[in-house]
C-alpha cells in the first residue's frame, strides 16, 4: 500500500514540486494551500488553526508532512513582521505539535540564511552556530526551535535547510533567480540601467533537486525503524554553482544572446544602513546528507537554462 505525504505550501513556487516529486515517486501525495486552494487536488487549510491542522492530519493520514509555506522574501518580512512571524513560526509550532501527537514524521523546510554569511566562514556545517543577519532568517530560526521543541519526544521532527531556488515557475517573479531573466529584458533597447548586486555569493538551486531530496528523506526516516532518535535532526542541501546576481545576468545573457550593458554591477554590499541586512556568504555543507547515504548530485545551472529557453549550443 502507498504511502501518504501531505505537503503544505502546495501551490507554491517549492511546494508545487515536492508535491509532484511524491506523486511520481509513487506516493500518495496530498497538498494544501490557503488563498490559491482548488479542493479536492489542494486542500484549503489555515496553518494558523490547530483545529483546522488536528482535522486534516486526521482526514489524510499521512506518514510525512513536508512543510514548504512560509513568507520566504526577505523584503515582506520586514514590511508584515506579525504575518511573517504567524506562517513561519507560530503555524511551524501549531503543525509540529499536531504531527506528533499523531507519531507523523515533519520536515521543515529552512534557509541558509540563519547563517551570519561573513567572509571566510562558509561553507557552513550543520551544526554550526546560527547568527541571521534580518528578520527573515531570525523567523525561520525561531520556527526550527519551535519545531524541533516541539518534536523532542517523538524525535519526528527534521529541519531542511536550502539556499536561494530557481526552477519551473508560474511567474518569473516567485524566484529570485528567475525574475532575473525579466530585469534581463526590461533593460533592452532601453537607456535605462539596472544595478544588480555583484557582491553576494548565491548558490541557486533547482527546486527538482529539493524536491528529491525531500522523498529519499521521507524514505530513509521512515525505513530507519527508529524514527529519527539516532538520526541528525538538522540537514542542509545546496548546490555548488557560486555565482553573483549580476554574474546570473551575465549568464542569461549569453545563453540569450543578449546585451547586458543595462545591467550594472552593484559591488557596494553590506550597505550597513540597508533596511534588510543580506549576508555575504552563506554556503550549505551537505557532508551530513552524503553521510547518510542521500544523493546530493544537482542539476548544472546553465544546462537547465539553456534547456529551459531553448537555447541549446550547436
């Protein structure tokens, strides 16, 4: 008999794809969603609601919860802080809560970004000590530690970290990767320029990828016979293509056959009066996956462009 995974965020830029990982995988897979609900395929639920979470782990029964909703721009934390801080700790806590109370294995998905990012720091372990530059990161920190609290008992409890995302998307805009292409194209045969940062180390990584990642999870907690107990409870997975935002542009570019000359570098990072504090380098180690055995392989970040646009080499 199949599985059964319910992963929240479902119709979302990240969740779209975990959904569709499990489903191939041979999963019964099944989402939720809030305001872009569309019952039965997505369930409409409100994090929020304990008994809203409490009547859907009932209803589906699910052997994992895969929790991709979050506020994960860095920008609307700071302009809705309460709203951030309801979806990204205090749903976190409310799920973590429910899913232990019905023995269901959750991994929460995190960022790179509770990382300070200093020069000379990364790659950072999974153990290595949190110290987030702005309100986005300190949120999903304080929605790790509420999660694992949350989980002690039943050691049911799995922090995913990952890194900035690319990938097959409804709109160019829910990527910070791929609304690129869109700065890319305002820019010709225009005299307008754009500056584009060219100091932060970005370690984009498709969501395909994550989206693996979160079914051998599943699998190997799951198969292990002891819940997670003797297993690490914090894991990161990233790829290891470095690159700028401006060295992005560069990249589109030349894959599109375009001018880049409305695009200008932006070197001035860590603008200490900036009003969202972005790291420099926040690299994920990913030895603790390899140690489990977990296939840690990403897709090349040109290739995957060059097959997205077309643009193949001859």
């Amino acid at each position: 008999m199949a599985r059964t995974a319910l992963i929240t965020g479902a119709t979302g830029f990240l969740g779209r794809q975990v959904l569709q990982a499990f489903r191939s995988a041979g999963w019964n897979a099944v989402g939720t969603g809030f305001a872009r609900a569309n019952p039965p395929t997505i369930l409409k639920v409100d994090l929020s609601d304990p008994a809203e979470l409490s009547a859907v782990l009932q209803e589906v029964k699910p052997a994992v919860v895969v929790h991709c909703a979050a506020n994960r721009f860095p920008d609307k934390c700071n302009e809705d802080p309460e709203g951030a801080k309801a979806i990204n700790v205090e749903a976190s806590e409310h799920l973590a809560q429910a899913t232990s109370q019905y023995n269901i294995l959750l991994i929460y998905i995190s960022t790179d970004y509770v990382f300070p990012g200093k020069p000379g720091e990364a790659p950072y372990e999974a153990d290595a000590t949190p110290q987030p530059t702005n309100l986005y990161g300190q949120l999903k920190l304080d929605g790790e530690k509420a999660m694992l609290k949350a989980t002690q008992d039943t050691g049911l409890g799995l922090v995913l970290r990952i890194p900035v995302l690319y990938g097959n998307a409804e709109e160019n805009k829910e990527s910070a990767v791929n609304v690129l292409m869109d700065s890319l194209w305002k820019v010709q045969g225009k005299e307008a320029q754009v500056k584009m940062d060219d100091w932060a180390q970005r370690y984009p990584t498709n969501t395909e990828d994550v989206a693996r990642v979160c079914v051998d999870l599943a699998m190997k907690y799951l198969d292990s016979g002891d819940a997670g107990h003797n297993m690490p409870m914090v894991l990161q997975f990233s790829s290891e293509d470095r690159m700028t935002k401006y060295e992005i542009c560069k990249l589109f570019a030349e894959i599109l056959g375009l001018p880049v000359d409305g695009i200008v570098a932006d070197k001035d990072g860590g603008d200490p009066n900036a009003t969202v504090q972005r790291p420099y380098d926040t690299h994920l180690s990913t030895k603790a996956l390899k140690d489990m055995g977990i296939d840690v392989r990403t897709q090349d970040f040109e290739a995957w462009w060059r097959w997205k646009v077309g643009a193949f080499r001859k």
